[in-house]
C-alpha cells in the first residue's frame, strides 16, 4: 500500500514500505499451521550422545560435536575457572582492552598443533571468514569459490566487493577454467572447504593446490568440520601432506573444539595485516573468558587423546555399513557427516519427525541450503548400541521413502 504525501511541489506517491515484506513471508507460518515446523527446537540438555527435547530422550545425530567434549569435565572446569578469574566478559574488542593471556594462549597452541607460523582468534567462525575475506580483498581482485561453499565465505566474498566466481562443486579441472580466463594482472584467491558441511565430502585439495600454484593464485581453507577429525585431529590440509602449500586456513571452535569462536592461521606477515585490518576482529568483542578456556582445553584433550577423532570416524564407517545393509542410501562421504537424500519439503520433514519418535534427531536440510536431506554426524561419544538404534530407524523411516524414489534417487546427494 502506498499513501499521498503533501509537499510544497505537490502531491507524491511514498515509497514502498520495506516492512511489507514481513506479510509476504508466509512460509514458516505455513509449516507452523501444518504441524510441521522442524526449526528452533528447543533443547532441554546439553548435546551429548543424547539430547532431551520435547519431553524425549534422543540420540544426538544432528551435532557438530564431533570429538564429543561439550560436556568434559575438564573443559567445564576450564570454563569455570576462566568466568572466576577474568569475569563472565571481556567488554571490548581484542585491539583494545579484550584482549587476555588466554587469548595468545590459545593462538600459539593453535599454530603449533596445525603447523602454521601463526594464528589470530575471533569471536566466531563466521566472523572469522567475513573478517579475512574483507580484509584481504579489493574490488580489484578475483575471488574463486566452490559452489557448495560454506554461507560465511560467501558473505565474505561479497564483503570484500571482490569479483566473485564459482567453480563447480570439488572440481579442480572447473576451477582451472575459471582461472584461464583472468586477466593476467588481476589478483586472485581460491577459497574451499576443507570438508563440506553439507556432503561430508572431503575437498580435493592436491588438484586444487597444483592449479593455484599453476595459475599464481593464493589458497583458503575453511576447515571447520575438518579440524579436530582428519589426521589426527590436524585438518584436511595436513590430511594430505599439503599444509605448507594452503596460504590461509580458517577455523571454528564450536565443533571440535566444544566451544564457540574462530581462528585463521597463515604466515606471520598475513596474521600481522589481518590483526590490523580485520573489521569484524577489531570491532566486536573478544571472545568470553569462558570460550577462550573451553576451546584450548579442548584442544590440549584432543593433543593428548588421538584416539577420539579416530572414534567418531569409526563410528560414522559404522553407520555406513549398517546403512548399506539396511538399503540406505547415503551420501559419498568418507568423514563423521553423512547425508541421506529424500525428496520435497513435506516429505523430509514427516521423516524427520517420525525419527523423533523412534528416538533419533537429524537435521532436515531443504532448499536453499542444500538439496533436500537428512545432514547426520556421528561423534566419539556415541556407543555402538546408540547407532545400532539409530540404523534401525533409518531402516524402518528412511528407506521405504528411497525405494518409492528409485530410479530417481541417486547414491550421491552432492
């Protein structure tokens, strides 16, 4: 609806209201009137192998937990002890007065365990690959990005005003003629995902380093669900021996690591530029006392305990072999995040529902995030009896939806 406005040159229409956009937006209404609404669950305990919702006792298979530490004792302990000594926030930005001993604690153990020269904290992984991208980019530059990249580094992208190019998913002969057709004088960064969030599928990163050093541009690697799961807990770059040759890797703490906040680790030059020129660093609050303990404890357990990455790789081949044999199919992955494609909305959504009900919580993924799925984890803390279960509800909910599909649906949902 528009109205008249009076002015001294006469009468004008006014402008669109932005607000009537609320109006419009009807989906989630729809999906709430239905009894349907999968989204803002929530939680009544901590995520651990199990979750209480809704009254219910769950297996947890929607976590990002991998290493299975949100619930520690010595990580709670880290996070009491820190919320004592440095009080329940930092109230300032790092540049300023939030920065603590924790902090570079934290950084230096950081760069050691993934054998980069050094590394710089932020309050978020998000904030962390908004926060470089912008920073190290120019609208000069070309920015070249995976196509199922994580949201962040694409914000990031845009933040940066750098000319953005997608190159199909994991597909380094894409990249390379994506490259070939810069011009020779423009400045160029190559961004993936150590391991995609979505897939579960692991980049492939020798190809993609050859053709960067092919084509002289530099490499980021968001290893937010890579860190803490491959090689021992050090990441996809170290996964493949190429951690010298990946110019900047990013990080989050809120998977592995049980806590929330970020990092990205590079050389002691380009550490140095972003702690000066890394807006969402220098203009938001340091990371809580709290967090900042919680994530390097969890980090000195993961040194000290190689086993658990191990563990939820172990389980996750567990449930890959079940699934198989159940006539489940998944996703091509090979980490702790396995995908089950389903079809349409209403659909994915009744199963996840009917697996609430046998005592199991996944995650329904729909457009525009992903085609439509079931994202499951595994983590080191599930017991085989756990996933034993969680087979058979998939078994019993998820299989008969495929067979239906078939020959539609593929064994790939990438």
């Amino acid at each position: 609806m528009t109205a008249e406005l009076g002015t001294k040159s006469g009468t004008v229409k006014s402008p669109p209201d932005i607000y009537s956009r609320f109006a419009a937006f009807t989906a989630a209404d729809d999906l709430i009137a239905a009894g349907l609404y999968p989204y803002f669950q929530a939680l009544q305990s901590g995520e651990g192998s199990t979750v209480r919702a809704g009254g219910r006792d769950l297996v947890m298979c929607g976590s990002n937990n991998y290493l299975g530490l949100t619930g520690d004792p010595r990580v709670l302990a880290a996070a009491r002890g820190a919320t004592e000594r440095y009080g329940s926030s930092s109230t300032g930005s790092r540049f300023l007065n939030g920065n603590t001993e924790l902090h570079e604690e934290l950084e230096a153990e950081l760069a050691a365990f993934l054998g980069k020269p050094a590394a710089l904290v932020m309050s978020t992984g998000y904030q962390t690959n908004l926060g470089v991208l912008a920073a190290l980019l120019t609208p000069r530059d070309y920015v070249l990005i995976d196509h199922d990249a994580h949201a962040s580094l694409v914000d990031g992208c845009r933040l940066s005003g750098a000319r953005m190019r997608k190159f199909p998913h994991n597909d380094a002969a894409g990249l390379r003629r994506v490259l070939e057709r810069l011009p020779d004088d423009a400045g160029r960064l190559v961004v993936v995902d150590g391991v995609y969030s979505m897939e579960g599928d692991i980049c492939d990163l020798p190809a993609v380093t050859r053709v960067c050093e092919e084509y002289g541009a530099r490499l980021l690697v968001d290893d937010a669900h890579g860190l803490g799961v491959l090689a021992g807990g050090r990441g996809t770059a170290a996964h493949f021996g190429l951690t010298d040759r990946v110019d900047l890797i990013t990080v989050t703490f809120s998977k592995s690591l049980a806590s929330l906040g970020g990092a990205v680790l590079g050389s002691r030059e380009a550490i140095h530029y972003l702690k000066h020129n890394a807006r969402s660093l220098m203009f938001s609050a340091s990371m809580t006392p709290s967090n900042t303990a919680s994530a390097l404890a969890a980090l000195r357990i993961l040194r000290a305990e190689p086993e658990l990455p191990a563990t939820a790789l172990a389980n996750a081949d567990h449930v890959r072999l079940g699934l198989t044999r159940a006539g489940v199919l998944a996703g091509e992955s090979s980490t702790p995040i396995i995908p089950l494609p389903t079809a349409g909305a209403t659909d994915t959504i009744r199963i996840w529902q009917r697996l609430v009900q046998r005592g199991v919580y996944v995650n329904p993924v729909l457009p525009p995030a992903a085609s439509p799925r079931l994202r499951t984890s595994y983590t080191a803390a599930h017991t085989v009896t756990q996933l034993d279960r969680v087979v058979d509800a998939f078994a019993a909910e998820v299989a008969p939806h495929q067979r239906a599909l078939r020959p539609a649906a593929s064994t790939s949902v990438a």
